[in-house]
C-alpha cells in the first residue's frame, strides 16, 4: 500500500533520474541497482572495511600521535614496539586479543603515509666502528671517571646515555618508524 504523495520508482526510472542529475557520471548497471535493492541490508564497502578494522579511527589517531611524539624526543618505534602499544589499545575493547600481526602493521603504515615515515637505521656505523681503539676510549672515560669521582655520583645515579653509539643488543638493525617530518633524522 503507497502512501500518499510518496513517490514509488522503478529501477529504469531511478536510473533516467541519476542520469539526468548526473550527466557527467556512468549510470550504474541495471542489474547492480537490482541487487542493491534486493538486498537491504548489503553493507557499502567502507562499512565493511570499518567492521574490520582493529583500531577504531580515534585509537589509530591516539596511536600516530604517541608515535610522533617519541620521534619528536628522539626516540623512534620500530614495528615490534609499534604492534605492542597497538595491542595495548585493541585489549581495552577485546581482552582475548593476543597478537597482533606484521602484516596489520604493514597495512597501519600504507594507510598513514602522511603521518608516518619509515627509515632503517643500525646503531654502529661505520664512522663510529673506526674511532674505536684503546687510545679514543681512554680519552673517553678518564675524564669520566674523574667526573665521577669529583662529584660522588652514586651507582644509581649513572645512566648509558654515553652516546657512543653501541647497540645494548642484537645487531641494532632496524625500520624505525617517524612521525611525519621528514626533517628529523636519528
């Protein structure tokens, strides 16, 4: 039963509408405007995508802000440390989340190209590696030590920010991933 003064289209006629409001458009298929039709509750692709979408858009937003911040300090993320804090955030809405995979980060970074720069970095290089010999190193921590010993520093009060350039572990090879100012190099 029609309502008064409601209009009850066909398919042809919706189309010759679009047409003539759109001229510089296509016109949709006939057959896709059917199954549309047919099928009300047919999700649009970014509704799809947005049903499977980990992060909602303000957690990725506080995530690339978190990230911007660190590089702004000196301290950038490399995909590891990135995954962990993101996993962080998906807990709060799903505690049974245990992992979160390269391939999402990956995805994370192609999605943010404006916020987010990647760069590999090693923390010895060669410049570094050559200026290491026993005479350098003792120029180094003579006066450090003196230091130390003039002012009584205690155990805890020592920290490794030497800036020698020697990795704590592993090879020190790694994509470290900048806030989006391409300026900033660590």
């Amino acid at each position: 039963m029609r309502k008064a003064g409601l209009k009850q289209h066909s398919v042809p006629l919706l189309l010759a509408d679009f047409s003539e409001m759109n001229p510089t458009k296509l016109t949709p298929n006939t057959r896709t405007v059917y199954q549309h039709l047919s099928n009300v509750d047919a999700k649009s692709k970014a509704q799809t995508a947005a049903d499977h979408q980990i992060l909602n858009t303000i957690e990725e937003a506080t995530l690339i802000s978190f990230i911007q911040k660190l590089t702004a300090h000196a301290f950038p993320l490399g995909h590891q440390q990135i995954i962990l804090h993101a996993l962080q955030l998906v807990q709060i809405h799903h505690p049974s989340c245990k992992s979160m995979s390269y391939s999402w980060f990956c995805q994370f970074k192609s999605c943010h190209p404006k916020g987010l720069k990647a760069a590999w970095t090693k923390n010895l290089d060669t410049s570094h590696a050559a200026t290491v010999n026993p005479i350098v190193i003792e120029h180094y921590y003579k006066p450090l030590e003196a230091t130390l010993l003039k002012y009584a520093f205690t155990p805890s009060e020592i920290y490794g920010f030497d800036e020698s350039g020697f990795p704590f572990s592993g090879d020190g090879i790694c994509e470290c991933i900048y806030g989006g100012d391409g300026s900033i190099q660590h």
